[in-house]
C-alpha cells in the first residue's frame, strides 16, 4: 500500500514504525492469535486519535502506513472505505487512552499461558523475579462476555485504575506504556511471568514464594530505578534492529 | 527455502470442476496450516472435504505423506465407501475415512471435517468434566460440545452411528480418550473451530497446572458469550482463512500444486 508518510507528523511517523514493529515482534514470539486482538497507540499531539491495526490482517503483514487512525468516538480518519476495525478492539483500547492520559500505548493479547493465569483464582503468582515486578501492581478485570459493549469501558478504566498492567479474568493480559516500547516491555515480562508460572505449577510440586518485604522490596526496586523507560527503548531499539535484519517491511 | 513438497503427482487442475479445484487448494493448506500449528501426527488422522455438487464424493489424503507435503493434486478423490475415483499412486486409510464419510453423510452442512490427535485435545478428553467454561475461547463451546465415549481403534462400522449421534447439531466433538474432531460449511469454517478448540484445550491445561483453583464466568455470561460467537457470520472466517493462505504463499505455495 502506499506510503502515509508524507502525510504525517514525523512524530506520528515515529509512532507507526514503532506499532508496527511490536506487532512484528508479537507475531515472532507467537503472542499473535490469527487476525484478532489488537495494540495501540495514542498520535503524538492529540489527546482525542489513536492508532490500531485495521481488521483482517495477520500480525507479520503489519506495517506502518497500513495502521488505521480511530477518534474516541469510534470514527476513522482519513481511512478508505474498505478499511474496517474490530469493534471488540475500539471498545478496550479507547477505554484505556480516554481514561489515561498519560499512557500512549496499549497492548492486548491472547496468548495461551496468558489466559490461564487469567482463569486462575489467586492470578499471578510472585514467583520469578519477572513476576515481582508486578507484585501488587497488576489489576483485574472481571470477564463480561466479548467487549462489544461500550459501558465495558467505564468497567475496565474502573479496574485497571493507576496499574500499568490488567489481568483480563478468563481473557487475556493487557499492558499500558507511556511509549510503545514501555508496552511492549511491560506485555514481555508480564508473558515471561505466566509462563514461567503455569510452568512451575505444573505436576503441583511446592512452589517457593519470597517473602512479602522482599517482593515489595524488589517492585519498588522495578519502579523507582528510573531506568524503566532507558532499558525500554533500548531494549526496543535492539528489537528494531533485529526486525531489519529479518524483514525491514514493518517500517514502511 | 525450497518447497516442502517432493512429491510428484499428476496435476488434475484440469480434470476436475473449478469449485473441486477451489476445494481441493482449501483443503491443502488446511492439511499445511495443521502440520505448521504443530496439530499432526506424523501420517496419521485426516481432514476431509465433500467435492461440491456431490455430495456423496470426498476429498481426502493421501496415505503415507506428511501434512506438509500435500498438495492439491495429491487429494484423493473418494466415494462413500472408499473407493478411489481418480488414480492415484497413493492409497487411503480406510479406518479413519470410514469416520469422516460417516460425519459427512450425516450432517448434510459438514462440507468439512477436521480430526487431531493433539497432546492438549487428548488430555481434555481424558478429563471426566471436559472442556470446562475457563478462557474466552473456550466459552464458545458452552453446551454447545459433543462427547463421544472411546470405543478401540475405530474400525467397527457400528461405531459411526454412535459418533454422528454424539456430534449431534454441534461443530465440535470431543472424542474420549482419543482426539478433537470439528465441522464446517467450508474448509475455512472447520479450521476457524479447530483453531478455538485447539487453544481453549491448551488454556485449561495450563490453568489447571498444579490444581489451582479456577475461576469461571457465571452461566448466564457463558451462555451471552456463547450466544455471541453465534451471531457472528461468516465474513471473519473468510477473512482469516484469507490471511491464512497470504502467510502460506509466503512460506511455501506448492499446496497449490
């Protein structure tokens, strides 16, 4: 498709590379789940426009000309007829950036390890030191049936609260990221964390669980380094370079 | 990457209806599609499709090849009873068709069905309760799943009645002790359900890691959930079956061969 660039702040042309990179990044590590679930993020300069990918595409096709601008409201900007959303999609990702102004990405998945620690009663477990980062931190969102009902907005901004990261009950993970790159790291770990749990709980053998100091201990070392956003985009920086070596289309 | 597919066939693009040939590549990359999710087992189990216009003809593999190595030409083209109607160096597995002939014959909508022997589809089928209301995905077969209890290796004819029976108006059946079994109006349909089925079995296994205590939506949720994936029509299906076959052009086209 042709390119949007010209088109486009070079600031909103930031910010596509970057969502089309963590689709891609998605897609590669298997957190994809055929032409469903979705990620955002917020055009730079708006309170009121966000970006997300349009309905029918694979995770891998993902580029960012193609990313489709939504308003709050549901209406897309300057799309062609043809081009459609998920409402599903609308209804979560508008939830979080209309209640959040400071997040400017969101990321949603349906992943396997992801749905199982959602389907449990006790949630995330302070298992790995992955998991200490949201030790307290994580909210939970009470499962509704499919989000095509807008009220769920009200709900989910209700529980997800200050949290960065929701633990969707019976559904799936969500992160919010003050950069593309922050929701993409937070959606790692948290991933890595269910993993590595619905791993360690496997066969039922005693699990070790630090205790309740050290856990706060270690969440407070995660959020008070200040490092957070550096090792982000680094990291993310690093993933970019990786996915030009691979298939440098998601930039396009 | 050089195709996957070695073997050599006659193409028969040519000696059969447009709407066969259509069937015949849908049917193909279902075959690449499963072998690729990991859902095979090495030669074994089958997917099959009713040749369009007749209803009583069956399209089905080859015995003796792998997933990924099938192409549209290399389908078999089978009566009710087995019988090839194209020459084929290959044969069939005529234990295994004589289930899928059975399924077709006695739901005039399963133009397609999909069978596995996947590790996560045989465990829930060994678990007394089933597939239970734990992950999104799997309340999209909330009372709306059949059981059909183990029987040997399916080689007693009798034994069709029974599954027909079990599958009841269902897409989905869950054969005890044994494997996943879905059905669609199109190829795209059959695969769309397998890939749920497929996902929510491997879900609960993994919440059930350890016996942990699980959370499940209120019936009344699971069944708004059910009653939702219903109402959807088919346009999403086409869509990600369409999305499917980009990605298998991509990696290796020769199931259109």
């Amino acid at each position: 498709m042709a390119s949007v660039r010209d088109q486009v702040s070079e600031a909103e042309w930031q910010t596509r590379v970057d969502l089309a990179a963590a689709y891609r990044l998605i897609a590669r590590n298997g957190w994809d789940d055929g032409i469903f679930t979705h990620n955002s993020a917020r055009v730079p300069g708006t309170a009121d426009q966000f970006l997300i990918n349009p309905y029918g595409l694979l995770f891998e096709e993902i580029t960012a000309s193609c990313l489709v601008k939504v308003n709050m409201d549901g209406t897309l900007i300057d799309a062609d007829e043809d081009t459609d959303i998920i409402d599903a999609g609308f209804t979560i990702h508008s939830g979080v950036l209309e209640a959040r102004p400071d997040v400017q990405s969101v990321m949603h998945t349906h992943t396997t390890a992801g749905m199982a620690v959602s389907a449990q009663k006790d949630g995330l477990l302070p298992l790995t030191q992955k998991s200490l980062r949201f030790y307290n931190r994580v909210a939970y969102h009470d499962y509704e049936g499919i989000a095509d009902d807008l009220d769920e907005r009200e709900r989910l901004a209700r529980d997800l609260g200050d949290k960065s990261s929701i633990i969707l009950r019976n559904h799936g993970l969500l992160t919010a990221g003050s950069t593309v790159a922050e929701a993409y790291d937070l959606l790692r770990r948290l991933e890595h964390s269910c993993a590595a749990q619905v791993a360690a709980q496997a066969g039922g053998g005693e699990l070790t669980i630090p205790s309740a100091e050290v856990c706060e201990h270690t969440a407070r070392q995660y959020d008070s380094s200040g490092n957070n956003q550096k090792s982000s985009e680094a990291t993310f920086a690093a993933y970019k370079r990786s996915l030009d070596r691979d298939d440098p289309s998601y930039a396009t | 990457m050089a195709p996957l597919s070695a073997v050599k066939v006659e193409p028969v693009r040519g000696r059969v209806s447009e709407e066969e040939w259509k069937v015949r590549v849908d049917l193909a990359a279902c075959y690449r599609l499963v072998a690729l999710n990991g859902w095979d087992d090495v030669i074994y189990t089958h997917h099959s499709a009713r040749v369009p216009g007749d209803e009583n003809h069956f399209l089905i593999n080859p015995f003796g090849l792998k997933f990924n190595e099938i192409t549209a030409s290399s389908l078999l083209k089978l009566d009710v009873e087995g019988n090839k109607l194209l020459e084929s160096p290959y044969d069939r597995l005529l234990q295994g068709f004589v289930i899928h002939s059975a399924v077709h014959m006695g739901h005039p909508d399963a133009h397609c069905v999909m069978h596995t022997h996947t590790p996560a589809g045989t465990a829930v089928a060994a678990q007394k309760n089933g597939l239970l209301p734990v992950s999104q995905k799997a309340l999209r077969f909330y009372n709306r799943i059949g059981y059909h209890d183990y029987e040997g290796l399916a080689d007693d004819l009798e034994e069709r009645e029974r599954i027909v029976k079990a599958l009841g108006s269902n897409s989905a059946l869950i054969l005890r002790t044994h494997g996943l079994l879905t059905i669609g109006k199109t190829v795209a349909s059959a695969f769309e359900t397998m890939g749920f089925l497929e996902d929510a079995c491997e879900t609960q296994l993994l919440a059930q890691s350890g016996g942990a205590e699980l959370i499940m939506p209120s019936p009344a949720i699971c069944e708004h959930t059910a009653a939702q994936y219903c109402s959807d029509d088919l346009t999403n299906v086409e869509m990600e079956w369409d999305a499917h076959l980009r990605m298998l052009d991509r990696i290796d086209p020769s199931f259109r061969d």
